[in-house]
C-alpha cells in the first residue's frame, strides 16, 4: 500500500481538537517518523511518501523555499503546467490543480498554508485528525488510526452496512474514532494546524438544472477526455518487475508452462502496458485506444510492442455457459486487433468468489471486493505491469434510475418514453408489463415532489421499522428502478442488523435531515454517491489483490473523465443502451468502428452465478466464521441469524447476495485487523499502540 502522510503544526498556542500545545507538541512531531518513508520536506509542516512509490510517480516543483507543489501519481501535467497550478493555488485557485488528465493527489505549500486536493470519484480520498497541537493528514485512515491510537468506530461500521451509498449516513467519519474523511470534490486547507475543508466544484442552482451541451459535444468531451486519460498513462516510463525483489530470476523452461506462466507461478506481472478484456464495453474501449495511439503501447521487447490484454475465463458457472462464452468470443473478436496480444486465464471453483478467504492482506477499510479479492488477482498476475481495468464506467455513464424525476423536474415528460418502455420489456412479458409504465412514471413523480428532508426522514422510518420489502437483489430490472426511486434506500444488508445498530443509522439520517434542508436533485445526487460507493470500493480491491510492481489504473475515475461525463444530457443517460451507445462513438471517433456482434452487453448473469456458486462452495467456512463473529461482539448482528441466511442463500433463496458478501467482508476485515502486528510509526515518540476492534466495542453500547 502506498500512502503519503504530513501535518500542519500549530505556530504558537493550542490547535483546535488537541491538548498538546506550544513547544512540546513540536518535539512530539519532531521525534515520530512514518515506517519506510521518503521525506519530500521538512519542519515545520513535512511531508512524506510512504511505500514502493515510482520515482516518476512524485514530483516536486518549487518556486521558493516556502511556495512548492508535490504531485502523487499518474498526472499528465508537464513542469511548466504544474508551476503554472502552483502560481494559481497560491492565489487560491484549487481547480487548476484538479483539471489534468492523470488520477493523482496534490499537496500545495505557500508558507504556512497547506492545501491537499482530494478527487472527484473518491478513488484517491484524503484523511485528516487532530494531532499534537495540529493536524495530521495522509491519503491512507490507518496510519492515522495508528498515530492517534484511535478505537473502532463501530457507529460508522453500522452506516456502512445498513445505508452503504448514502452519504447522510457515512458523514466524513471513518472506522476509526477521531480520523475524518474530506468529500468527494473537495480540499482539505491547513493554516498553522486549523483545518478546513472548501469544495473546489462549481457551484449550481439547486432550483434549475446546469446548462447542458448538445449530445454530440458531450460524447466528443468524453472521447477527448478518456483518450488524455489513456495517453497519460503512457506517456510515462514503462517498468519492469525487479526480479529480485520476487521468488528470483526465471528458472528456464519448464514442462507444460511458457514464460507468462512461469512469471504468474513466481507471482509478478509482465513488462509494460496491459488492460483487461472482458468482452465488455468499458474493457474493451480501453484496450483499443491504448492499442491505437501512436507510439509504443504495450510491452518491452518482443512481439512488436503490443498490448497485453487479459481475458479471464471462468469455467465452474455451467449455468450461463452460453453467456460466458459470447463474453469470450467477443474478447476474441476484440484481440484481433494486430497491436494486442491477448492471454485467457482459464480457472475453476478454486478461483470462486468466497474461495480462499484465509489470506489476504489487511486493506485501510472494509469493502465488498475482500470476497472476490484472490478472482481478481489470478487475472491481474497475468496482466502487466501497468494494467487498466474498466471500473467506473456503468457509475459515470449509466442514467441512475432516480434520474427520470430530474426530467420531470425539468418538465421533459416525452424523454421518459423510451426507458420506461425498456423497462417493460427488460424482464419479459407478463401480466403486469401493461403497467409498468405508469408505475414507473408514477414513482419517478412522487421522488420529483418529495423535498429532500422528507425523503432523508422517510429513509430514518423504514429503518426503524424493518421496512425492507423492495429490495432489488432477487427481483427484475423493473423492482430494482423502482427500489432506487429514492433519494436514499436501506442497503442490502441492512435486514440482517440488529435493531440497535439500525436505530443508530436512522438518528444519523434525522440528524441529516434537518442539519441539510436543501439536497440539490435526486438523479444528479445518487449518482455521485454511487459514484463514491464505487470508488470506494476499488481502492479496496487495489489495496487486496495488489501484485508487487503492478500499477491498477481506472482512467473512468479520473477527474477529467468524470466531468467529460457529467456534461452528458439527461436525456441522453436515460436512453437504452446509452453506456454501450456512448463508448461506441468514442471509438468510432478514435478510428475503431468494427466491434463484434453483441458488443456492449452486460455481464449481469455471469456475475451473479458466480457469486451463488462460491457461496454453494464455501458455505461450510461460512457459517464457521460466523460462528463467533466479532461484528456480533460488536452489537451489529446477530450470529444466529446470518448464519441461517447463508444457509438458505447457498440452497438458492431469495436473498439479496450483495449484503452476505458486505456481511462477510466486514468480519473478515476486522479479523485481519484484529490479528495485525506493528504500527506504521517509529521513533521516541511513537505510538505504543495500534489501532484494534478487540476490547473497544462493548455489546451493549454502540460508538
């Protein structure tokens, strides 16, 4: 895990937030030294950066002792253009430092100010906490948890689990008490130790939506801005896994196994360039335009300089074999391509989400993809040493469902024909499918009516009362708009927390209710958030199935991508098939016009039966690690009955998967935190203790 960590001491005084004031809280600062770390610069306010960074991953402009600029990861700003950021921030103008192409974090010093921008997505977020009379900041929660001593917010973890993409619930807390979270959009503002936290987005009226631009300009602001999203990534030096920092040097040929075989038994990735290729829309667009663009795209030597593209073929879902295989034929069709050379990881049930759940590193919080963590890295050890993925794309292109009431605000009644028609259609004819429509249509008005307060309000209620009868996960595509017809809905694991941990999320939500009276619009705001929820969620799965030398780059996440993308019209979002659509005039645009038949499906099926297959397969490990939980101990839950869900979900019921595997992830992550040694931190004054979920969440009492 890589991370970068500083503080803003107070210049005389106490700080807001600490007791450790004056010159002992400066010797405290000066004798705590983050583990392995890289010192950009020095007292009074340093700055380090912590992990197997690449050398052409920080950079540093400077125009005076006390005026500099430190770029953290994949940026496309030449020298001159950060300078020119630095000049702008020391004026106060943040949105230069967040408009290149790249997924990067900036840190900006002018004097005594300390500036440190967060994205757009979430994807690279930033922490802060009260320390020694000032502030300490760092782009990971838990060397933060570590430094301050911090418990388990158990509080959060229940927001977590019970409203998982509703923002009113989460707040800026974290699962450690007294580490904070700045937004999504925002920055975090240091002056000799006091903090503040400004959102560098334009502001928009609450009352009319923002000027929109026309189709065809939107989808070219999208094409520009995913193609200086690939190019940025390539621009930069191609690396190779050190040898010597694996299992040693390739030990020759071995019977039955080529070279990228024997490179994946000892553990690294390939040299150069790679992306995954799915067979779906979003891979497949950046497999061809990192395939297209001028230059070198792909690997170090050999085979002329091609892309390596992953295709991942699981072979223990006989249920959607028809599905799986177009996947695979259209990911074949796709790697024709002469400049792509393509590698499928076949695997079997040993590669199953919930197999091998027993190793795996310890991730800064808990997420969803802990279940999926080892799927996920027998394909990226097959990949390169910089490999794309596709993550993000169905969050910033897709019409969230609670869009059609931003249309009716906006009085565009006519554009809610076609998707309610797809809707009816999507699953299959029946005897309510004559209905649909207005169903839809109707629900989609009382969202456009209900005020923001009241729908937080209403969110509170079902809470209290267990009202979690329209959940989507088992029902068709039509339950599932219908059920996002909200401005925020319980998750899917919320049925399974106990009524204490419940009540504690719906005071959080009526807090939130009336603390924020005017909630912009419904479609645009649960966009962000699941936006964020995704994001969230991919930092997880980076951190959990990381490979030594390899790079994850999500370009959909990017901040250029991600306002490309919030330009496209409503109207536009919500038509059928608007994602594949979209991503089609992208290539067409970047010169890719022949695409397979069946190009821009989704994987839905495919997904879901693996997911059911792995809990078929893992049941018995299951139902033992809950058999003592500690998220029980912690008053979430209650063991009995989730061990009784995954029972009946393994024998086929009904039951929403997505909330087993949040269930699940969480116990798993608070184990491994649990059994973790160490601390991020050395030196005399550093901290004796780490953080820990044992013994600090009491059974009777929430945080």
């Amino acid at each position: 895990m890589r991370w970068l960590v500083g503080w803003s001491s107070a210049a005389t005084g106490a700080a807001a937030g600490s007791s450790a004031t004056g010159p002992a809280a400066g010797a405290q600062a000066r004798a705590v030294l983050p583990v392995g770390a890289q010192l950009l610069w020095g007292d009074p306010d340093p700055l380090w950066a912590v992990g197997d960074w690449r050398p052409d991953e920080v950079r540093v402009v400077q125009a005076d002792p006390e005026t500099r600029l430190a770029v953290f990861g994949v940026c496309g700003a030449t020298d001159d253009q950060l300078r020119v950021g630095l000049f702008a921030a020391r004026g106060g103008a943040l949105r230069h430092l967040t408009a290149w192409s790249g997924s990067y974090t900036a840190v900006v010093q002018v004097g005594r100010r300390i500036t440190v921008t967060g994205d757009l997505a979430g994807a690279r977020p930033v922490f802060h906490t009260p320390w020694a009379g000032g502030t300490a900041y760092a782009t990971a929660a838990l060397p933060l948890a570590d430094l301050i001593e911090a418990s388990l917010d158990v509080g959060h973890l229940a927001a977590l689990l019970a409203c998982p993409d509703v923002p009113e619930a989460l707040g800026a807390g974290t699962p450690y008490e007294g580490v904070r979270r700045i937004p999504p959009g925002h920055a975090l503002v240091l002056r000799g130790g006091t903090r503040d936290v400004t959102s560098y987005e334009p502001t928009t009226s609450l009352a009319v939506a923002a000027p929109q631009l026309a189709p065809e300009r939107a989808v070219d602001g999208v094409r520009d801005a995913l193609v200086e999203a690939v190019r940025a990534r390539l621009a930069g030096p191609r690396h190779a896994p050190d040898p010597d920092g694996l299992d040693g040097l390739d030990p020759g040929p071995v019977p039955g196994m080529g070279p990228a075989e024997r490179r994946a038994a000892r553990g690294g990735p390939a040299p150069g360039v790679g992306a995954d290729l799915s067979g779906g829309s979003a891979s497949g667009t950046l497999a061809l335009l990192a395939a297209g663009l001028p230059g070198q795209p792909g690997r170090l030597g050999g085979h002329g300089e091609r892309l390596l593209a992953v295709t991942f073929n699981d072979r223990a879902t006989n249920g959607v074999q028809a599905h799986r295989d177009a996947e695979l034929e259209r990911a074949r069709s796709i790697a024709d391509n002469p400049r792509l050379h393509h590698v499928v990881v076949a695997a079997g049930e040993e590669a199953l989400p919930y197999a091998d759940l027993d190793s795996g590193p310890l991730t800064d919080e808990p997420g969803p993809s802990l279940t999926t963590a080892g799927r996920h890295r027998r394909r990226l050890l097959a990949g390169s040493a910089d490999h794309f993925v596709g993550h993000g794309a169905r969050q910033v292109l897709d019409a969230h469902p609670a869009r059609l009431a931003d249309l009716l605000m906006d009085r565009r009644r006519r554009h809610l024909l076609r998707p309610v028609t797809a809707l009816a259609k999507a699953d299959g004819p029946s005897a309510h499918s004559v209905l649909v429509p207005f169903t839809v249509y109707r629900a989609a008005r009382k969202l456009a009516r209900t005020p923001y307060p009241e729908g937080i309000a209403d969110a509170a209620r079902r809470l209290l009362e267990r009202q979690f009868t329209d959940e989507p996960a088992t029902g068709g595509a039509v339950d599932a708009s219908l059920a996002a017809l909200t401005w925020c809905r319980p998750g899917p694991a919320a049925r399974w927390l106990t009524g204490e941990a419940l009540a504690e999320v719906s005071v959080r939500l009526g807090e939130a209710a009336t603390r924020s009276p005017a909630g912009g619009r419904p479609g645009e705001r649960r966009a962000r958030a699941a936006l964020a929820r995704q994001a969230a969620d991919h930092r997880v799965l980076e951190q959990a199935a990381e490979v030594r030398n390899q790079r994850l780059h999500a370009p959909f996440l990017d901040n250029q991508v991600v306002l490309a993308c919030r330009a496209l019209p409503d109207t536009l979002r919500v038509q059928p098939g608007a994602r594949a659509a979209v991503l089609r005039s992208v290539l067409a645009g970047a010169g890719v016009r022949d695409l397979p038949p069946g190009w821009g499906a989704t994987s839905h099926l495919t997904h879901t039966a693996a997911v059911r297959a792995g809990l078929r397969g893992a049941v018995g490990d299951l139902v033992q690690l809950f058999d003592a939980p500690l998220l029980a101990d912690a008053g979430l839950i209650e063991a009995r009955v989730v061990r009784k869900a995954l029972r009946a979900a393994a024998e086929g019921a009904p039951l929403p998967l997505d909330g087993l595997a949040e269930l699940v992830s969480t116990e798993l992550w608070l184990r491994r935190l649990v059994a973790r040694r160490g601390t991020c931190w050395t030196g005399a004054e550093a901290p004796r203790q780490r953080a820990v979920a044992a013994g600090v969440v009491p059974r009777a009492r929430l945080s």
